[in-house]
C-alpha cells in the first residue's frame, strides 16, 4: 500500500493484491491519519485490489466516517470487478463516490473546485 500526497492537497492511497485479515494492516497503516488536516480530498484506488474481504469493507466504512467529520471528500477508484462485486453484494455501493479510474475520481474534484 501506498500513499501519496498531490498537488492541491490530494491524497491517493494505492492499494492492491489482496485486502483480507492477513494484509488489511497494512492498508490501516497507510490510511490511519487520513484525512490529515490539510487533506483537500481522499482518492483511495482499489484498481488493482483482486479481492476484498469483510475486514477491508470494515477499513473502507470507518475511513468514509472519519472523511464525512472532517468534511474531506472520500473517491474511491473500483475498477476491479471483485471490489466491485463485494462492494454491491455488500449494499455499500450507495455510500461510496465510486470511479472506474483515477481519471474520472481527479474529473469529479475538478468538476466540484476541488482542484
């Protein structure tokens, strides 16, 4: 997992291979000070996640709790099917802002003046 800090204050936490108990420490780790207090928005790309597991939708619903206090915009980039897939079966699909690609979650900041 990795997490890099944008221009405009954007941070995109890059995670992939698997998000289960075995690995989802590492995601935690990466994400545990976000969003910091400068953090414009939150892009969190799961592109290349091939599965995701209940305790990485755990990390994913607390993460888009502490964004809503902080009032940081919360993008999440699914491109994967699997995280797709779960992310529905799960019926969080609603609670996300959800993008296909970094492009189109950088196009909707752009769009709201985030950028």
């Amino acid at each position: 997992m990795t997490a890099i800090r944008g221009p405009g204050g954007i941070t995109r936490v890059l995670a992939a291979g698997e998000i289960d108990w075995a690995s989802v420490g590492s995601l935690d780790r990466a994400l545990e000070h976000e969003p910091a207090s400068d953090t414009t928005a939150l892009v969190v790309d799961l592109s290349r996640v091939s599965f995701c597991s209940s305790c990485g939708l755990h990390l994913l619903t607390s993460l888009r709790q502490r964004a809503l206090d902080a009032g940081t915009p919360l993008e999440l980039v699914a491109g994967s099917a699997p995280v797709r897939r779960v992310l529905q079966g799960a019926g969080l699909w609603p609670l996300f802002s959800i993008h296909t690609d970094h492009a189109a979650a950088l196009a909707k900041l752009t769009a709201e003046g985030r950028l």
